[in-house]
C-alpha cells in the first residue's frame, strides 16, 4: 500500500499533538497541579500516537524515540517518577527534539543528533532515578479493582491500546535497581509450524525453558488464529515475539529452541537491535476494542504496559466493558515459571517491551513540507457557502421570471421596484458569499498565538523575570497568508517586549509593581482589520534615553525637538538600540526596523503607545485577507489607479503657496508643522499631465516609516478591490503591487507604496544630479 | 450466567470434542460466563490455544469470562504464552 498521501496529514497531526503535549506541560510548569493526572495521560498519548504513526511510515528513530520517552511518561503515570518542574523543562525539550525530527523526515533533512542523544540520556538518567525526585510509593491496588473502574477515563482508552499485550512472566527488578534504557537481553521471535505438536514438541515447555535464562515478556501472534468452532486442536496457529532481559549468550538462547530450528520460524536479535516483531498479529484481536474507536489511533503499535498496580499489568481486556469481573473466589496466585533474579512480586515489570511494530513500509518525505499548502476547513463553513449558494440559486430564478415576465408583458413602471429588490437581493448574496468564502481561508490568530507560552516560559527563565501571558481573542480570524507572514514580526515583538520591556524583579519592586510583569497579547476585528496588541506593564520606552541614542547616531539634529510619537517612532529605524547590554534575545538592533518592514508588506501598519513606567503596547493593523482589500480609486491623467486605503492619511487639495522645493531638489509640501516630500504620478509614469488642472489634489499617504504627498488629478470613490497578480497575469512593474478589474470593466492599477517611495527618491536624486 | 466446566486435562490429544462444546457455551450464554477451572491441572499449548479463541470470541460477542478455581501452574501457562490478558487471567 502506498502510504505517501497519508504523510502530509500525519504531519501536521503530529505537529499539532506537539502543540497541545507542549500547553500541558507548560500548564503543568504553570503550577496548575489540577488535572495532574489527566495531562499526563494526555502526554503519554502524544507520544504514543507518534510512535505508532512513526512506525507506520517507518521513521524508525522517531519510533525509538518517543518510545524512551513514553516508558519515562509511563513512569510517571504510575506514580514511580514524578512530573518535577525538572522533568516538565526535559519534556519540553523533547517537544523541541521530536519537531525537530519530524521536521527532518518530511523535508529530507537530517534531525540534530546531538540534541536527540543529549535528552536521550536525560530521559534515561531521570528512569534511572539519577535526577529526579524519589519515586512516591505505588499503588497498592491489585488491577482487577482499578481495571474496573478504568473504562471512560482517560487512561482506560491508553490503557487499552493493543501492544499493552505484553505479559511480564517473571517480574523485573524494579526501576531503581534496573536501568530501564536497553539492558543486555534479546528478542525472540517464534513461529512454530502448524504441525508442531504432532512433531511432539509443545511451545509452552520452550517458553518456559526460556523463562529459565530471565524474565520474559511475550505477546502472542494470532493473526492465523480461526474461530473456535473452526479449531483443529492439533494444529498450531499461533506465534510469539519474546522479549528476554538476561545478559546470556546468543548460544544459549539458541539452544533452547535446538530442537524445534526445523519445524518452527525462529529469530534471534539483541534487544533495541530494532528487531520488530509483526504488529498487525494482535489487530485481529483489539480491533474490537472500544478503545480503538476512542483513540483513534493510526496504527496499533507495541508501547510499554499501562501499569495500574505495583506488579500487574493493565491489558485490553481489564477495560473494555466486556471486562471480566473479579472472581468471588480467592484467586489463586501466579508463581514464577522458573527461579528469577528478583522475587516476582517485587515490583513492576522493569522495562517497557524493546519490541517496535515498524513495518518496513518507508515512504519517501516530501520535500518542502506543506508548500502545495492544503488546509482544513470546518464542516460549517462549507455549510454557510451552500446555503448561500441555495439563496443566490432562488435569485437567479426570481430574476429569470421576472425578466420572462417583462418579455411576455412588456416592461412597466410598477415593475421597476421589484427589479431594484431582486438586484439588491443578488447585492446581498454575492457580498455574503464572498465573505463566506473568505473565511475558508480564515485560521484563528491562535495559530500564532500557540508558539508564545513556550516562549515566554523559556525566556522568562532565560531572563531570570517572572512574566505571565495573558492571551485573549485568540479566536480572531485572519486570512491564513496573513497569518503565515505575521509569525515572525509578532515572535520579534514578543521578544522585544520580554528583553527591553519588563523589568527584572528587583527594578519592578523599586517602581512598587508587583514582581510578576504581565505580558498582554489580544486581537480583535475592527473596521475590516485585525488589530494585535501585543502589552506589557513594564518599564515604557524611555523618551530621554531614545532620544540622546538617535541624536548620538545623527537620526534627529541636535537642537531638533520631537513629538513623542516621533520619539516613539525612532525605534523602528534600521540599526536603532537602546540596549545597554546585547543580549541573546534582542537588543541587537537589528528587527524593529524589519518587523515594521513586513507589516507594511502586508498592508499593515504598526503603531506604539508607550507611557514610562507603564508599560508599552505595540498595535499591529492588519488586512483580514490578502486578496481583497478597500480601496481609494484616485485618477492621474487619464489612467484610474488604485491606493490601499489603509496607506492613505489624508487627502487635501493642494495649496500652491505651500509646494515648494528645498534647495533646488525634492519637492516638499508644508503639512502644517511638517514638510512632507511631494512625488508627482504623473511623471513617475511618465502620464501626460491634465492640461488644465489649477488645484491638483494630495494625497498624503504613510509606509516606510515616513509620510508623503502623491499628486494626483482627481480622487473617484472607495471600493473593495479583488487583487490581481500582474506577475501571474503580465510581469511585474516597480511601483505597482497589482491589477483589478473595475465595475465597469476596465483594467486598474494597484500602486505599490513602497515601491512609490523608492521610484520618488530616484527621481529626485537624478534631477538633484542634473542640477 | 451460564456455566463451563472445564476438565481436568486440556491436552493436544483430548481437545477433539472440547472445541465444540465451547462454542456451544459461546451460543448458549447470556452475557457472563462462568468459567469453573477447579478440576483443570494440566494444559499444553494446544489447550491454551483453544482457550484463547474461545476467550477472544466471547469478548467479540461482548460475553464476560468470570473464572473460578484457576490453578496457578494454569495463570502461569497463560502468562508464558502472552495470553493472561485475553483470557482475563489478570490479577487471578
């Protein structure tokens, strides 16, 4: 089977499951000790979920991986480690590493090694009891009572995955006298022939010749196991893969199955060699499991036995309904098959079965990721665009009545409103099936969002602050474009808010705040735009300080006097800092300059609001999609050309007396205190001025952190606009971002702010040359 | 509650007439069967095998194995042969 098309999802399942293993961790680092239990069952089942599908695909170091972590997670799930704040930092770590990893196996790259062996050991040393807190007494309940009151819990359906079927035959020593992490042992796979009691041999007597050497852990293959009634007793259908924790010679191992080399299938392999046994043995038999509906597991795949007790193991059939009741009778004890190295009570099975279920089905990753880009749209949204269509379905056809109306009839006065309410009717449709349409493309903020407790939690340590994130409006929509570019900038904001903003403890207690800094981000529509903020109660920016900075760096003039918002301003210029100490998270100057770059890329717009010793909130406007946007039509010459509304200031009629030109070069035009620099379309478009045009108009537009005027003929009105590429349609041309079709039919031009700006500078740097 | 008496040798050679009498008790019971072990001592692993499907086909009729009288060497058998999960042996 191929298994290729399924790669891109099981990405970006894993993706996502990393996503939510990392909230509860740092939920669980939050101090929210609420739900302990649950989260880490929940942990456990990433990293379970992974394995499995990892083993599907047959990324085998993935599988490996995350199969050293689940023992750890296991670990803690029964109690024998704790979730220390030690352990949440290594976990998280692991998050890092297994995106890291997957990472690599989709776009044919190569996962960093050293991270991977480096937490690696951490895991082994904390399954070792080597860096965590003593282990709290497990609980002493035999397993037949909890495994009653396990189905519905969120363990139960963990609990009852289907390679818990593992049967620890001799308990293992516990885990602080074994490491857990690959003892000398091997796996053993036995497949006898169907006429192997006919030959006189019986397999329980091997098994339990090999039970002699160690423990043993076995899961049976009976995929070739027919119904009851169809059984040939003397006919074996049955095999199993064996896993022996003893450090003996493969000789010796060998010879316990000496008499049975020619009737039986028989494999040998050190453990954690990667031998896999056949998974797909036991499908035949949990595939009935309830549990298998609720976890919804890709692949069923060996994972370490769900411990409940200090030496019992929970297995499909203690959970699922079906469960079998405790016998009223006392129950009769199990005793070791052969002499063990550890009393057989003593504890829980030492180590997770080194057996992985990966088929050798490796499917090539596809390079680039999810660059064809695909994306997920919720059930109701394609159900509003088919009720839309519905209601545009019944306009079309009351127009078409009424057109045959008026063609049987002939067209009267009275008949004029009922044509206006149809055409406003379609208005409606159209409007609402656009936007509905749009929103497929819309992906909540939290998309963004997602990545920033991670980040505060990290840096805050980094920093030695204590910051809390406060997040709202996470459900915001915004086109999914969008959403991809503003990753960075709002990830740079965020640092910069962390590093220069809030304060240290010490500094904060000064000022009489309370130690915790509090870090705000919260987004919201407004007006056909998302706006971002992005807060904190810190420091504010220090006007004094930013300013002797931009005057020390000849950006303002000695004796120049700034508005705050100026002042304010000055940090987004290229290389502005006023960091005392360059530190590893900001304070380079290098970004703010380029955060506000890729807003204004978008559409955007960034602005501060700073009080010192308040705090700083950066707003982010943005475009809720990329591919429509509000338009201002402005007319030069006889060309109609098209300005993003959300550049435009204002717009003035031109007052001749205050166009002037400094010292014989650019044209500048006196905006009340300011002189904003003047960039005629006509010539940069080389368009034939009107003839006669007294009073032309300005339109003040802002991008690049600057203000300038565009002399215009006229202004027409303001329109959405659906954008057209002109690089898929014609080439791209400086000074144009794009195309639209107007209402009318005729082709408009969409100008490019940036690239106005830069064409203006040209401009007037060749006429100054010439002068 | 129906009940199987098992007998005291399920063994390679006297299993013939057992596979269908457990799948008449398989047809027969209601939700719970009771499985009375107190006679069996010895198996072979054509026995267990035989219990296992039994053990599997019940669950997959949603039936109940409750045991009675398991002999330990019996627990142990189910153990080494990676069955004490599907036959419910746990704990026993």
């Amino acid at each position: 089977m191929d298994l290729t098309e399924f790669l891109a999802p099981f990405f970006e399942e894993c993706f996502e499951m990393l996503q939510q293993m990392e909230g509860d961790l740092l939920a669980l680092d939050g101090g929210d000790t609420s739900g302990m239990a649950e989260r880490i069952g929940s942990i456990f089942r990433v990293a379970h979920s992974i394995k499995g599908g990892a083993g599907t695909f047959g990324f085998s170091r993935i599988t490996e991986y995350t199969h050293k972590l689940e023992a750890l997670l296991d670990a803690m799930r029964d109690g024998s480690r704790q979730m220390t704040p030690e352990a949440v930092r290594v976990l998280l770590e692991t998050v890092d590493v297994l995106r890291d990893m997957l990472a690599a196996e989709r776009d044919g790259t190569t996962a960093n090694a050293d991270e991977i062996e480096r937490t690696l050991t951490i895991i082994r040393q904390m399954l070792n009891g080597e860096s965590i807190a003593e282990p709290v007494s497990a609980p002493a309940q035999p397993a037949a009572v909890l495994a009653e009151d396990l189905p519905g819990e969120p363990e139960a359906v963990e609990a009852a995955m289907p390679d818990d079927a593992f049967e620890p035959v001799v308990a293992a020593p516990p885990f602080e006298e074994s490491p857990l992490e690959d003892p000398p042992g091997w796996h053993v796979v036995f497949r006898p022939g169907d006429d192997i009691a006919g030959q006189g041999s019986d397999p329980l007597r091997i098994l339990r010749e090999l039970a002699q050497l160690g423990p043993v852990q076995t899961r049976v293959l009976d995929d070739d196991l027919p119904p009851v009634h169809s059984i040939n007793p003397r006919r074996n259908y049955l095999g199993w893969a064996i896993a022996l924790r003893a450090d003996v010679p493969r000789d010796q191992v060998e010879d316990v199955f000496a008499w049975v080399m020619d009737q039986a299938e028989v494999s040998i392999e050190p453990l954690g060699a990667g031998v896999e046994p056949a998974p797909e043995a036991d499908a035949s038999v949990w595939g009935e499991s309830p549990a298998e509906f609720v976890s919804a597991e890709p692949t069923p795949v060996p994972t370490p036995p769900a411990r409940v007790g200090p030496d019992e193991v929970v297995r499909p059939g203690d959970v699922s309904p079906q469960a079998v009741a405790a016998p009223a009778q006392p129950a009769a004890k199990p005793t070791p098959a052969a002499p063990a190295p550890a009393p057989a009570s003593a504890s829980a099975p030492a180590q997770a079965p080194t057996v992985h279920a990966v088929p050798a089905r490796a499917a090539a990753a596809a390079p680039g990721g999810d660059a064809g880009g695909s994306i997920r749209v919720g059930i109701d949204k394609v159900d509003a665009i088919i009720d839309l269509v519905g209601e545009l379905v019944i306009t079309q056809s009351m127009l078409g009545q009424f057109s045959e109306e008026v063609e049987r009839d002939g067209f009267e006065v009275s008949m004029l409103q009922r044509l206006k309410d149809g055409l406003s009717q379609l208005e409606r449709n159209t409007r609402e099936l656009q936007e509905n349409v749009m929103r497929i493309r819309m992906l909540p903020i939290s998309v963004a969002f997602n990545r920033f407790p991670r980040l505060v939690h990290d840096l805050s340590r980094q920093l030695g602050k204590q910051i809390e994130l406060k997040i709202s409006g996470e459900n915001t929509e915004l086109d999914k474009t969008v959403l991809e570019k503003i990753g960075d900038p709002l990830v740079h904001l965020v640092r910069n808010a962390l590093d220069h903003g809030l304060e240290p403890v010490d500094e904060r207690r000064a000022a009489g705040k309370p130690d915790t800094g509090t870090l705000r981000l919260n987004a919201y529509h407004k007006g056909g735009n998302i706006i971002i903020e992005i807060g904190e109660d810190g420091r504010g920016i220090n006007k004094a300080r930013v300013l002797a900075k931009a005057r020390e760096k000849g950006l303002v003039g000695a004796d120049e006097q700034l508005s705050d918002d100026r002042i304010h301003e000055l940090i987004f210029a290229p290389g502005f800092s006023t960091a005392e100490q360059v530190t590893d998270i900001s304070g380079r100057g290098v970004g703010m300059d380029v955060v506000k770059r890729n807003i204004h890329a978008l559409g955007g717009g960034l602005e501060i609001r700073s009080a010192e010793g308040k705090g700083t909130t950066f707003v982010i406007r943005l475009p809720l999609t990329l591919s429509i946007m509000d338009s201002q039509l402005v007319v030069v010459g006889e060309q109609t050309y098209i300005l993003p509304l959300m550049s435009i200031v204002e717009s003035l009629q031109i007052a001749p007396d205050f166009l002037s030109r400094v010292a014989g070069r650019a044209e500048v035009y006196k905006l009340r205190e300011d002189y904003i620099p003047v960039i005629r379309l006509n010539r940069i478009f080389n368009i034939p001025a009107r003839a006669v045009n007294e009073r032309p108009l300005l339109v003040v537009i802002e991008g690049d952190g600057q203000k300038v005027g565009l002399m215009i003929d006229d202004l027409l009105g303001q329109q959405q606009v659906v954008i057209k590429s002109l690089e898929t349609n014609f080439r791209r041309i400086e000074g144009l971002s794009g195309s639209t079709i107007l209402g009318d039919g005729t082709v408009a031009l969409i100008l490019d702010i940036g690239g106005l700006f830069q064409m203006g500078r040209r401009l007037e740097n060749r006429k100054g040359a010439a002068a | 509650m129906s009940h199987c008496q098992l007998p005291e040798d399920m063994l390679v050679d006297s299993l013939s007439p057992m596979a269908l009498t457990l799948e008449a008790v398989l047809v027969d019971s209601p939700d719970t069967i009771e499985m009375d072990a107190s006679l069996l001592e010895h198996v072979d692993t054509a026995g267990m095998q035989l219990l296992y499907a039994f053990a599997r086909d019940a669950r997959r009729d949603g039936k109940t194995l409750v045991w009675h009288g398991l002999n330990p060497q019996i627990v142990d058998a189910a153990r080494l042969l990676g069955m004490s999960g599907m036959l419910a042996m746990t704990g026993h």
